[in-house]
C-alpha cells in the first residue's frame, strides 16, 4: 500500500532549500572544484569570503550526505515550516546555518585547520532540536527501526555529537558545526519565547 502523497506536503521554503541543495550537488559534479572553492566554508586565512556563511549549507561531498541531509530537512523542515509559517521558517534555518558556520570557524581557527565545510547539516541539527522542543513526545524512528520520543533524541544526537567532537573519532564530519546549528536554533527559540537569556518580548 502507497502512501497518500497529501499526507506528506511540502511547503515552499522546504521544498526551494532541497532542490537548491539537489542541484548544486549536480552542478558541482559537471564544474569540477571551483563551486567548492568560491561556495564552501573555508577557514579565516584559508580562503574565507563573507557568503560562504550561507552558502556551505548547499553544498555535499557525496550523495549519502545529500540524501540524508533532505531526508531530515523534509521529515523536520515541512512540519515546522507549516507551523511557523514560510518567513519564519527562513529565518530559523538560516540562524541555525549561521550559528554552525561561526562555531566552525572558531574551530577552524584554534585548531589551525585549512580543510573546508559543506553540508546543510547543522541547519537541519537546530530544525531537530526545534522540533523536539515543540513536539518533545513525538516519536521518531532512530535508524527507522527504533522508537524514540523527540526530546530523547535530541539530547542523544547533542550528547553524541559533543563526544565525538571532543574525542575527534569521526574525521571528516564537522560536529562543532551541528552543535552550533542547535545552539543558534536554541537561541532563537527562546528569543522568539521572550526566555533567557532574552527579555520577555
């Protein structure tokens, strides 16, 4: 049995972000590296230019990292764009792909590091912590096969991603970056809560 397609919309913005994302991972096949030079997130001295703090998230180095990435941006990204509308739902991924770029250059810089980031993963980090702090009961199917309620998962993709990142058993996977993502994604939700650290609004 198929699914009803009515069950599964797609609203405007998510629907844009992923075929930017699908066809600048097709282009950057057909031109070779310079989309990587001039679009991902190179180091402050490594070939750092002011839009590349936007213009990383719509990048991938392979089609697994893709496919993932708009998995997740379609399962989290069509719910809270239908409940926040589309303008706010801009602004939350792009605080989330802001806050990810800021954290990874900070990291780039005390590590010294010249390699650069791509990937919309750590917009998609802050839609999953959005979504498990206004669904927190919902259930999600970790590795489509394990029930989790929302909150739980937030707090073990957080937990795992800050291990990792202070271990450094993952080379390759920018884990300061996802957390940064759910930093700023946590941050604009208290800001647009009126919560610390922000005044009532």
């Amino acid at each position: 049995m198929y699914p009803d397609v009515r069950m599964f919309p797609m609203p405007p913005v998510t629907q844009a972000l992923l075929l930017i994302n699908v066809a600048a991972y097709f282009l950057s096949d057909l031109t070779g590296p310079w989309l990587v030079t001039l679009f991902a997130l190179w180091p402050v001295g490594a070939g750092f230019l002011p839009w590349q703090i936007a213009t990383y998230a719509f990048l991938h180095g392979s089609f697994d990292h893709l496919l993932f990435n708009m998995l997740g941006l379609w399962m989290f990204g069509s719910e809270l764009e239908q409940l926040w509308g589309p303008r706010r739902f801009i602004q939350f991924f792009g605080a989330s792909v802001l806050a990810a770029a800021l954290a990874q250059l900070a990291v780039t810089a005390y590590t010294g590091s010249v390699y650069p980031t791509i990937g919309a993963s750590g917009g998609l980090f802050g839609l999953l912590l959005a979504f498990g702090m206004i669904f927190p009961r919902r259930t999600i199917l970790l590795f489509f096969v394990i029930p989790v309620p929302a909150r739980i998962l937030v707090i073990l993709y957080g937990a795992f991603e800050l291990f990792q990142g202070v271990y450094g058993t993952s080379a390759g996977v920018a884990h300061f970056a996802h957390l940064g993502g759910m930093l700023g994604g946590y941050l604009t939700m208290q800001y647009w809560r009126g919560k610390p650290p922000f005044g009532r609004r």
